[in-house]
C-alpha cells in the first residue's frame, strides 16, 4: 500500500510525456496497416466468392438449359411412340415447331433401330448426315444401347458432328426393349450454346473451361489476359456427362471488384492518429494544470449519471406494458406531447408511425390467445432493436405499435425507418416452436405538416394506417391532406352499406365468355355492382373492401348466389336459357360451414340444375387453411357445381393442389394475356399453363383478352374460352339478352374464326 502513491506518479508521469503521443501514433500505424491487410485479404475473398457465384449461376443455367432440351426431345420421342404410324411429313413439321419454339437446335434427327439416320429437319447444311450410324465407336453404341433399355435420354457429350464443327447431341429412345422404335435425336453446335449461355457482360469479363471427363473439350471467350490468382470450378449435374465448368475472370472484371476502402481506411486512421496524438498533447497540457479539478468533475459526473439511470428505470417501470416490455401508450401520448413541445421550440419536425400486423386477429382467434401474446411479444423483442435516442417504441393494445422518430430531418429520414421496420418482419417468427410468418402495414404522420398535437398526430396516422391496408397490406402510406375528408366519405359509404342490401341495391352485370372451338357463348361470368341512390353506379372495388373489413361480405355472397340463380331461372326458355354464370367467391365465405348448404338450398329453391353454377375463388384463397377448403370444394363439386381457379399464374405456390381439388377450369391472369404477344416470358408462361391444365384434363380460359392478336395467339395454343373487352365489356341483363337474341356476340363458326 505504502509504494502505490510513487506508482500513481509515475503513471502520470508517462501518461503526460510527449513519448506517450507518439505511442498514440504508433498503435494507430499498426492498427491502419492492419486493417488495410484485414480489408485487402476479405477483399480477395469476396472476389473469390463472387467468381464462385458467377460459376454456380452459369452450372445452374447450362443445367436449366439441358433439362429443357432434354425434356422436350423426350416429349416428340414420347409422340412418336404412342403413333408409331407418322408419317415422315407429319414428323417434320413437329420437329420445325420444336426449332421454331427453341432456336438453339442444329438439327432434329430420327435414327432408326440400327443406329442409322433417316430422318432430319432441317435438311439444308445437314444432307450429308442422313444414313450416318451415330454407334460410331463402342462407347456410343454401349451409351445408346443403354438408353434404349432404360428409356433414358443419353447425352453424347462433346463431339466432332457429321455436319462440321464440334457440338452434342441428346437421344432419347422411341421406346424401350423391343419395342423400340429408334431415337429422336436433337444436335446442338456450340458456337449456338455459347450464344444462349453467355450474356454479353460474361463474353467480356470471364473464359470458361469445358472439362469432359477430366480433358478440355472446350474453351468458350477464350480470353487474352485472365487473371493468374483467380479461378473456380464446378461440376455440372447433367445426366450420362462428366463435365466440370472452369471460369477465369478477365483482369478488367478483377479490377472493377477492388475496392477502394482498404487505402482509403488507412489514410482515414493515420490522419485519426495524428490527430488524435495532437489532441493527447494538447489535453496534456491542460491536465497539467487542472488534473485535480478534472477528476473531481468525472466523479461528480458518473454520481448524476447513474441517479439520471436509476430515475430513468424507476420512470420505466412505470410507464411499461408488461406483456411486451415496450413503453405503454400512456407513456408513448405523454413523451410525444413533451417531444412535439421541443419541435415547436426548434423548429423541427417528428415522425409517428404506426404499426398493424396483417392478419394477426384470425392467427389469434384459430391458435388462440396464448399463441397471440407470444407471438407480440417475439414482435416487439424486434422492434424495440430500433429504438434508439432518437426513436422510442410503444405497445399500443390489441395488435399495434407506435413509433416516434425525433429531429426529422427529410422524408428519406422516416422512409429509412420504415425500411428498418420491414426487415424486423423478414425472418419468420418462432412461437410455440413452430415458424409464421407475418407482415405490417403502417400509417405514417409528421409534425406539424400533419398535425400540431398529439391527438391530431395520432388521428391522422391512424388514417394513414387505414388508407393503407385498403390499398394493400405490408405496405405503408403517409397522411396527407384530403385523406380526412375520403375517411368520412368511407365511413358514410360504410353506413349505407347496411341499407344497401335491404333496400335491393345491388345488380349483376354480367361479362360473356367464349368457347372457342364453337365460336358460341355458353357462360358468363357474374359482376356485381352498387345502384347506389347518391352516388350512381359503383363498381366493386369502392366497397368489397369494405364489407369484407365488417363481415357483410358473407351477406352479399348470399345475395349474389340467390341473384345469379334467380337470374337462371328467368333465363329458362329464352336466348339466354344454356348459359352457366359464374360467381366470385372470398375466402371468408369460403370458410362459412353453411356456404354448400346454402348454395344447394338457393338451387333448389329456384330448380336450377347445379352444373348452371360455377364458383370461381383466387388461387391464394385455395392455399389458405388447405385442409378446410378441400372439404368444402369437396362438397361442392359433389354438388354438381363447377369448380375455376381466379387469378392463376400470380401466387407464385405449389402446383401440387391442382391435384388434391377438384377443379374444372384453370383462369389465366389477365396480367399475362396483356403481354402475351409482346414478352416472350409471358407467351411461355400462358402455354405452359394450357398445356398442364390440358393434362389434368382442366378447361382453360383466359380474361382479359382486348386485341385480335391475343385471340389468335390463345387460338393457336389450344385455349379453351376467352373473355374481355373484345368480346364485351359486362353489361346488364337485358342487353345480354338482347344482343343474343340478335347474334351481335361470339366469334362465329369454328369454319370462321380459323379453328
């Protein structure tokens, strides 16, 4: 104890030697050099790892690539099997609708059983092929002995072709054992897979190495200058091949992926060094003189720091909600009313946001409170990672939050928290050890634009909220003016709907669908609409969201199933008397026990056969509570009632329920029709859907249709009806009537319309 005094001085006495400023400099050299080594090395492994990206999405592709390829030769195989009597011109005109489709074949070949070429399309640049024997060598004829006994398709891998040049050539057998019939051959040049494989940006930065079986088969861009430390390979999956892909970036590629900040942070810490060590020596002039006073201030300091702790803890504990741990709302009011007072006074603005999450009051009513309450609170244990001491974070009841963002400086300050809010709801949430997933939609009002207190705030982001979620949910909105005066003009709008039904307010229009293989109109689909006696004709979008909020969706799903079937029974002996009508069903009325008693009640009531009623549901309605909906489509569709998926193509799920529900027809979105002449994406995408209906044996049809060039198209590919703006647009009853009474709607006779 006695030596601790003479310690202490010399302590002191180094800490304020000038050798102790540069010691400061020192350590932060080192530190600057280590970091820049640290920053240059992880910057050569994200090169690298971006090399491997490059090289797994080009694998991913040429593997894509393959399947298709494949698949598709397996597919004019598979024809050609079932009708071993095709003809030679019936076979060449599939082939060129399979070159005219792909565009990357060279060739499509029939090779008989004996291995020998007999048919080929096309015969230009290829005459010289037709009698080769493609068992060239023991090992094709091993591989394609093979394949003809497993009716798998063998892949040649990297040859010399017949026709000149390298390429490949995928067979698939016509058949198995003996029953074979061949092989339908499709013949690919590289020079066409380099073209479909490599994008412009890959032939200027990256060579790519083709290994077949260990040796170089080829070398796509071969480059002049590679970079000697970079390269990645990867092992193509691709039946019957050894191939491995080899990818060298060009030294260009390497230097636009350098970054800057390892130079630039070293220079940023040797001038914080310097500065630093100035600093050190000019605080050591002054701890020389007021050392003592010093001290006893940072004494004094940390005692009013920690009582300002243990007040601001006592305060908390007072002022928190103790389900989520957050702030309560009485807090959050009285800290916003204190935070807009300081805004007032400096002439800053502060944001309110709040919160709702999507759908959180049917997971609670189906899972129960329990799970509710955890679920809130793993939500709050995200948010409150936001608060700072510049935003605070409340519970405000039920399933909302609220936030205040303080000293707002633009809007992008509040669009950056918001961003931030979002991603807390990413990751799906652990509740009861099982995963859900969930989102939030939030309104948003800033001081003073928005509001100059604290309740008007609150109001207005409270009708941002709402403006919101009837725009679309996990999404947000501010407040702004207007917003107010269409809030009462909704909440006027919700009360008449409570007369609207009982004073007979609501029509059907009705939109006519074409059968294309008649030309004739057999269906159309039910629309309803709002007569209402202020504001005229309203169309559904003004007030479905409205009655689905308050729950008179169910009554209004009730009324159109009672129109549309009265509205059949009227039609009995008329133009109009084979017509079947379509209605929209939502989820909520899907998930009412009595909607198929109620649908066979309405029926019988208006003895109308149940095959005269289609009920149409979205695809994301179909996915949601799988289990409960395939019972009650279940029950429908033993009913007699036909049975179409709305909206198909847009939910981006499973396909695997087409198979587990009865369903009769398959409605293409009208966001691919629109396109579907115009974006080779969306052409393929309406094929595919026609063709896997087709499979299923599901009709198929298509809404949306404005143009004769989409008519054609949907034509031409097999559709089965159409509806849209070129047919009709919806209209009343008794124009429908009358125009089919006239013969002013279809398209004609099949002779006509090209069919």
């Amino acid at each position: 104890m006695a030596q601790t005094p003479p310690t202490n001085n010399i302590l002191a006495r180094a800490l304020l030697s000038p050798v102790f400023a540069a010691l400061i400099l020192l350590a932060f050299l080192a530190l600057a050099s280590g970091l820049r080594y640290g920053m240059t090395r992880q910057d050569t492994n994200q090169i690298q790892a971006n090399l491997a990206n490059e090289a797994v999405a080009l694998v991913d592709h040429l593997e894509r690539e393959f399947t298709i390829h494949a698949e598709a030769i397996s597919r004019m195989a598979a024809r050609l099997k079932v009708v071993p009597e095709t003809t030679e011109a019936s076979w060449r005109a599939d082939a060129r609708s399979y070159l005219d489709d792909f565009g990357v074949y060279q060739a499509i070949e029939w090779i008989d059983r004996d291995f020998v070429i007999r048919w080929l399309e096309p015969v230009s640049g290829n005459q010289d092929v037709v009698g080769y024997n493609v068992a060239f060598s023991d090992r094709r004829r091993e591989a394609l002995e093979t394949a003809r006994t497993t009716g798998q398709y063998d892949i040649s891998g990297i040859i010399d072709l017949k026709q000149g040049g390298k390429g490949l050539v995928i067979y698939a057998p016509v058949g198995t054992g003996a029953g074979n019939n061949g092989f339908i051959a499709g013949v690919f040049r590289i020079e066409t897979l380099v073209e479909q494989l490599l994008t412009s940006r890959v032939l200027q930065s990256f060579q790519v190495d083709v290994q077949d079986n260990g040796e170089l088969g080829y070398r796509l861009n071969g480059l002049t200058e590679t970079s000697e430390g970079f390269a990645h390979t990867e092992t193509v999956n691709i039946p019957t091949l050894d191939w491995t892909l080899t990818i060298r970036p060009s030294e260009t590629w390497v230097a636009s992926h350098r970054s800057a900040w390892p130079w630039v942070t070293f220079t940023a810490v040797v001038l914080m060094g310097l500065l630093t060590s100035l600093t050190t020596l000019l605080a050591q002039l002054i701890l020389k003189r007021n050392r003592a006073l010093l001290k006893t201030r940072r004494e004094l300091e940390q005692e009013i720091d920690q009582r300002k702790v243990i007040q601001q803890d006592l305060a908390r504990l007072e002022s928190t909600d103790t389900l989520t741990g957050l702030a309560n709302r009485r807090f959050f009011m009285e800290d916003l009313s204190h935070t807009l007072g300081i805004a007032r006074r400096q002439n800053r603005q502060v944001a309110l946001v709040m919160l709702d999450l999507d759908r959180f009051q049917m997971l609670n009513d189906s899972l129960g409170h329990q799970f509710g309450d955890e679920l809130l609170a793993r939500v709050a244990e995200r948010l409150n990672t936001l608060s700072n001491e510049r935003i605070m974070v409340a519970y405000s009841g039920g399933d909302e939050f609220m936030f205040c963002q303080q000293q707002v400086e633009a809007v992008d300050d509040v669009i950056h928290l918001l961003g931030q809010i979002k991603q807390c709801f990413e990751a799906p949430f652990e509740v009861q050890d099982e995963n859900h997933r969930i989102t939030a939609t939030m309104g948003v009002a800033v001081y003073p634009q928005s509001g100059k207190d604290a309740d008007t705030l609150l109001r207005n982001a409270d009708i941002a909220l709402y403006r919101a979620k009837e725009q679309g949910r996990n999404s947000y909105q501010f407040y702004t003016e207007g917003m107010q005066e269409r809030e009462v003009n909704r909440l006027e709008l919700d009360k008449d709907l409570d007369m609207a039904l009982a004073n007979n307010e609501f029509v059907l229009y009705f939109q006519p669908q074409v059968d294309l293989g008649t030309g004739e109109i057999y269906s159309v689909e039910a629309l309803i609409r709002w007569q209402h006696p202020r504001r005229g004709l309203l169309p559904p979008v003004e007030f479905i969201p409205l009655a689905e909020e308050s729950g008179r969706i169910t009554d209004i799903g009730r009324w159109v199933v009672a129109a549309a079937c009265r509205q059949l029974a009227a039609w009995k002996g008329t133009a109009c008397g084979n017509l079947r009508i379509a209605i929209n069903l939502s989820g909520r009325e899907l998930d009412d026990d009595r909607l198929v008693d109620d649908i066979r009640e309405t029926l019988a009531a208006e003895h109308v056969p149940a095959n005269r009623l289609e009920v149409e549901l979205t695809e994301e309605i179909f996915i949601q509570n799988i289990e409960h909906n395939r019972n009650q489509l279940s029950r429908l569709h033993d009913l007699g009632v036909n049975l179409a998926i709305d909206d198909f193509g847009v939910g981006y799920s499973s396909l695997g329920y087409l198979r587990d529900f009865p369903v009769d027809l398959l409605k293409i979105d009208r966001s691919f029709i629109t396109s579907v002449t115009e974006r080779h994406d969306d052409a393929v995408i309406t094929r595919a859907v026609i063709n896997l209906a087709h499979n299923l044996g599901i009709q198929v049809i298509a809404e949306g249709v404005e143009k004769e060039e989409q008519l054609t198209f949907l034509r031409q590919h097999g559709c089965n009806l159409v509806q849209g703006y070129l047919i009709s647009r919806p209209i009343p009853a008794v124009e429908l009537e009358k125009a089919l009474s006239e013969g002013t709607l279809g398209l004609g006779t099949p002779e006509r319309s090209g069919l």
